[in-house]
C-alpha cells in the first residue's frame, strides 16, 4: 500500500494531494513536494504558515488550497502551480521542472552580469 511505501509517515504540508487520499506514490508525488520546498526558498516563510493548526494542512491541501504565491514573480508562481496542480497527470515532469530552473537561472545570470 502507499503507506507501507511512505512508512505512514512524513510532514503532511509536502504531501501531494493524492498521498493524504489514500492514493499510490508516483514520482509526480515528488514534483509536488519539490514545489513546496521551491515554495518556501522562493519566498523565504513556510508554507502554510498562516494555517493556525497543522492537523489541518492535510484537508486543505486536498481541496486544493495552496501557500499564499502573491509574493513571488509571475516565472516563479506559473512554475509552482504547474508543479503542485491537484491532478497529479497535470503535473510538469522532474525534466520540465530542470529545464525551467535552467532557464530561471540562464536569465539571471545574464541579468547581473
């Protein structure tokens, strides 16, 4: 079962959707949880932070509530909700994710130098 994979454990708030539904582990599931942690590098808070209980991170995540984006650039937000989209099949792949982090860094580099 999914939770003999993950050993029934983990922190729920880079859980993809589908894992905290009982659903199978998929690599997508990983794609999901990187773009949390980009979540929190890119913005520098935690994710959910403003969630007052964290035993309620699990539904919100389920129906499809996502750490507060407003304050990231619009390259860093459209790359998290293509890596955190609910449906695990509308998830970029960890190659689309390379590609774009390339590009994300190739452009700044060019910018500062």
């Amino acid at each position: 079962s999914n939770l003999t994979f993950t050993k029934g454990v983990g922190t729920p708030k880079y859980m993809a959707p589908e894992l905290l539904n009982g659903q199978k582990y998929s690599i997508a599931a990983d794609v999901y949880s990187l773009g949390i942690t980009f979540f929190e590098a890119f913005a520098w808070k935690d994710a959910f932070g403003d969630v007052k209980y964290f035993f309620e991170i699990p539904e919100l995540v389920s129906n499809g509530k996502r750490p507060d984006d407003k304050c990231l650039s619009d390259v860093e937000r459209g790359l998290l909700e293509e890596m955190w989209a609910q449906k695990r099949k509308e998830r970029i792949t960890c190659e689309e994710v390379v590609d774009i982090i390339q590009k994300m860094f190739d452009k700044t580099k060019n910018e500062n130098f």
